[in-house]
C-alpha cells in the first residue's frame, strides 16, 4: 500500500489502527502512521523499565492524539498532557481521548511547543516526553515529497531547511520539564539519527543517548536521558 493511499483510506473512513487502538481522524491533522509505532514501543519500554506507580509523559506535536492515546491506553496510570499549535490537531486528540474514555487523563493543550506547558507547574516532573514533529526540509517538500500536503497540512511535514527545526527547539527546552534521569525520545526521518543525536550530544544536558531501529535495520527513534541528580 502506498502512503497516498493509506491517507486518503483513513480519511475516506475517518478511522486508523495505531498500536491496536482504533483512532478517530479528520482532515486538518495529520493521519497516525504504522512508523511511529516503534516511537510508541520504545517510549513504553522506558516508562516499564522506570516501573513507576503514576508516570507522567508529554506527547509534544500530538498530531491526531495517537501516541499520548496508545500510552494511556496501555499503562492505565499514566497521566499524560498533549501540544500541538493548530485548532485542527487539538480538536482531534480531544477527541480520540474522550473516544478511548480518557479526556480525564489526558490533558490537550494548544500553543508553540513547550509555550502550551508553561503556566502548569510541570517543571521537572515529566518522566518521558515523546515527541513526533515535523522533519522534513522545506526544499524536499517543494520536491521528491510534495504529494505529501496534497491531503494534509504543510506543517505537519515541515521543518525548516534541514528538517531539524523543532528537534532542535525541543532538545534545548525539554530539560525544564524533565525530572532527574527522564527521558527525551523522537522520530526522526531516514538519515537524521546522527543529526538528532549530535543535537543530544552538544546541549550537555542528556546521557545515554542511543538510536533505535526499525525490523529494516533503519534509525527511526532516537532519545536521551537527562542526567540523575
């Protein structure tokens, strides 16, 4: 199956499977893709491996809701607060969490990044922030991947001229939110690994910084953690 055709199927239906939650999608954000399910996976190995009664996550660029869902749904616990800039984005992971049964623990707050979180008093206390932003360059969406925003919006897909744009903001601003020894983790596109991790590596401000990858042997996660006090 093609991407195109995935795409405009989900909309067509105005549902999608993503870590076996069924999710509500409209136009106007983007549609969850079987990708980002490693994102997802390797976000709910950290969280099981910190065995936390009551773990506390960010799902940054939310998009459709699909992975601040998928967390909720599989540790019941989690309290999660969920961005994204557009009225589009936000509607719909309002949606999907009242969907699933989960608007009380799942916060959606609309602003530029870490803006949305800034009067909550969440400084420090976030276990894991997962974040799916836009990473492609705004040249390759002129080119080899204008079909792209035939369908969906413009900037669900772009990120300045490297792509990297938004990794880079959210690397420098999550350590605020952050508690001792959480964790930062992102998709990233084919061949941005290195990139993302070099952006880890020089802000000092996270450790064990890895690449995970995909069942084709490709870098599609990256994270960090921050350092134990």
């Amino acid at each position: 199956m093609s991407k195109e055709f995935n795409v405009a199927d989900a909309y067509g239906t105005g549902r999608v499977l993503f870590m076996g939650l069924e999710l509500l999608v409209a136009p106007g954000a983007l549609v969850p893709r079987p990708e980002t399910e490693l994102l997802g996976a390797t976000a709910l190995g950290a969280l099981h491996q910190m065995s936390l009664p009551a773990p506390r996550i960010v799902d940054m660029c939310c998009g459709s809701g699909n992975l601040a869902c998928a967390i909720a749904h599989h540790i019941p616990t989690a309290r999660v607060w969920a961005s994204d800039l557009t009225d589009e984005c936000v509607e719909a992971t309002r949606r999907n969490a009242a969907h699933h049964g989960m608007a009380e623990r799942i916060s959606v707050l609309q602003g530029d990044l870490f803006d949305a979180l800034s009067d909550l008093g969440l400084g420090g206390t976030i276990d894991v922030i997962v974040c799916n932003p836009p990473y492609i360059s705004e040249k390759r969406l002129e080119g080899d991947r204008a079909h792209l925003v035939e369908l969906e919006p413009r900037e669900a897909f772009a990120a300045g001229p490297y792509g990297l744009s938004i990794h880079m903001r959210v690397v420098k601003d999550a350590p605020q939110y952050l508690r001792p020894g959480g964790i930062l983790l992102f998709e990233v596109g084919l061949g941005q690994d290195k990139q993302v991790m070099g952006l880890l590596e020089r802000s000092k401000a996270y450790k064990n910084i890895r690449s995970v990858l995909n069942e084709a042997g490709e870098a599609r996660v990256v994270l960090g953690q921050t350092a134990f006090a």
